[in-house]
C-alpha cells in the first residue's frame, strides 16, 4: 500500500478545499451586498401596477438581502423625474423600477439628460402588464364598445380628449400609434401620473384613456368606468367579458404592451448585478408565494422569469420597434 507524504497530503486537502469553495458562488463570486438599506424608485406614483408590484415584492426582497428595501415615488415627466433621480444618487444601493416609458422618452424628448440605453443596466424584467381602453360611466351611455367610441370620436373636429400621462409616457405614446389605424380621433391631455389622470377621466375632464388593469379596477367594479378592449392578443383573466383590440375593432396590428423592469447605474459591477437577480428569481421559484402575488395582481399582469442577459436583449429588441414605430410616425422629439 501506498501512502502519501504529510505535506503531498496537505496540499491535496488544500487543493479539494479550494475547489469546493470556488464550486459555490456564494462564497466565490457574491459580493457583500446590500450593506444598508435598498431604495426602490418608481417613476409613477403611489396606485400605478409598478408601484402595486414593487411594494408587494419589497418586504420578499428585505427578507433575502437582510437589509431594508424602501419604496420611493419619484413621478413626473413620463418617468424622467425618478430616472435621474436614481442616475444621481448612484450610491450602489438605489435601484429604479420603470416601465417602457423610460425607454421611450430617448426617442420624444428633446435634450434628454441620460441616454436610457447606455446610462442604465437592464438587471431583471419583473412583470409584464397587458393595457385596457377605459371610458367614464357618461361617456358609456354614448359608446359602450371601442367601435362605438371610433365612431364618437368623429362627431367633432377635435375628436375626444385621451388622457396620457405626459408626452413621453408609454399610454400618449402608444395611443399615437394606435389611434390612425383605427380611425380613432382625439386631443390629448397629458396627467402628471396616473392619480391625476384617473381623476380627470372620471369628471369627464377626458372621455378615453389607456390604463393597467390593477390601477382602474376598483373604478370598473364600482361601474364608474368602463373597460371597452384589452391592448393584447388574448383576453385578461381579471376582464373576461372585454374584447381583445383584433376583436373589438379589428385591429392587428402592433400590440403595445406594458411591463415594469428592474434598472441599476451604468458602473454597476457585474457581480451586484447578478445578486439583485438572483434574488427576483429565488423570490418567484417559491410557486405559493408567486401565486399569491400574481393574485393581488387580480388577472391584470403576469411575474415573469428573467436574467440580465435576458431582460437586456428584449430591452435592446423593443427600442428599435419604437424607434421604427415612432419614425414612421413622424414623431419627433420636443
């Protein structure tokens, strides 16, 4: 029998040791981080399915980082307001929850201060959220169906007024893309946010808007507005008596849709990066936990799994079709 010497032996253990360290990023890779607490900013505010998803994700995220996650609304200007906000702070430990129209405001608004494809790191794709057209109960007495409210639209040289929540938003965006294939014409007036903008729907102030399901559901149950399509190739499970936009007025074509995404500084280490992910995903592999979330959600959105990777190639995919979209439009920014 063979035996090794003492110190052949030790360098061996020392050797596996090593190995079965490195095997494990836990200990090789992750950074210690967070050390304090965590901001969350959303760009909307407090009502807005971003807002709803993020602090119903807060408490989960506090739980696997062992450090506080505080949620923050920074709203105003289509979510330029909480996008330089974060771009500023950029302390390691205040992170932004945006939706599209933070990528949408690089091809509307003129003097941007960031670049949202260079100054931001697309770190994990939370949820996405299909958008509903919605009316007042008095504006339903005259158009209860999309292709009624088409039709209203055309009584007056103005149209109807749309709510957007700002020139750069996701809903005044969409909607000018939306509105000429349908033959729809309108006005808008722009909201600083949702609060605001359901507010003035509701007095009537405007008489269409584009919403998340989540943020005007309490207004449809209670019958003070009414949902007429679902921006989506299929119906919402929160909505199953509302029409698709195909079925409602034939519409096929682009389907704008809505999703909240989670975004880190440019410089942000790769390693912090991962971490931050990590947590979104060990968060919806818990299946109950998952589903009680997607059920607070009331069939409006859906959490989807994601990666950095991931969420920066669809990210990358969707600006062009905006860009593509917006110039074929004749938008320009002002």
């Amino acid at each position: 029998m063979k035996f090794l010497s003492t110190s052949s032996s030790r360098r061996k253990f020392l050797l596996a040791a090593a190995a079965a360290l490195s095997s494990h990023s836990s200990f090789a890779q992750a950074p210690a981080w967070p050390t304090r607490t965590v901001k969350l900013v959303i760009g909307t505010g407090p009502g807005s399915q971003t807002d709803t998803v993020a602090r119903l994700l807060a408490p989960r995220l506090a739980e696997l980082w062992g450090q506080p996650v505080v949620v923050e609304n920074k709203a105003g200007a289509g979510g330029i307001i909480g996008t330089e906000y974060v771009l500023t702070a950029n302390d390691g430990h205040t992170l932004l929850m945006a939706s599209p129209s933070m990528l949408l405001a690089k091809y509307t608004t003129k003097s941007l201060r960031f670049d949202p494809l260079t100054d931001l790191i697309p770190v994990y794709r939370v949820f996405n959220a299909p958008v509903v057209f919605v009316t007042n109960a008095k504006t339903a007495q005259r158009a209860k169906t999309m292709a009624e409210m088409v039709a209203l639209s055309k009584f007056t040289p103005q149209g109807i007024f749309f709510g957007g929540a700002g020139p750069a938003s996701f809903f005044t965006v969409s909607m000018a893309a939306l509105a000429k294939p349908m033959g729809v014409r309108y006005s808008a007036v722009d909201y600083n946010g949702m609060g605001p903008l359901t507010i003035g729907l509701l007095r009537d102030d405007t008489q269409l808007a584009m919403s998340g399901y989540l943020s005007v559901k309490g207004q449809i149950d209670a019958k003070e507005l009414h949902a007429l399509a679902v921006i989506d190739g299929k119906r919402l499970p929160g909505l199953p008596d509302v029409p698709t936009l195909d079925e409602a007025v034939g519409y096929k074509g682009f389907l704008p849709i809505s999703w909240g995404g989670i975004f880190a500084p440019k410089g942000t280490p790769a390693a912090v990066v991962n971490v931050i992910a990590r947590a979104f995903s060990t968060a919806y592999a818990d299946e109950p936990a998952r589903k009680s979330m997607e059920a607070r959600l009331s069939g409006s959105g859906t959490l989807v799994q994601s990666s950095p990777a991931q969420f920066a190639k669809e990210y990358a995919e969707e600006a062009i079709v905006w860009k593509n979209t917006l110039a074929t439009l004749g938008v320009v920014p002002e």
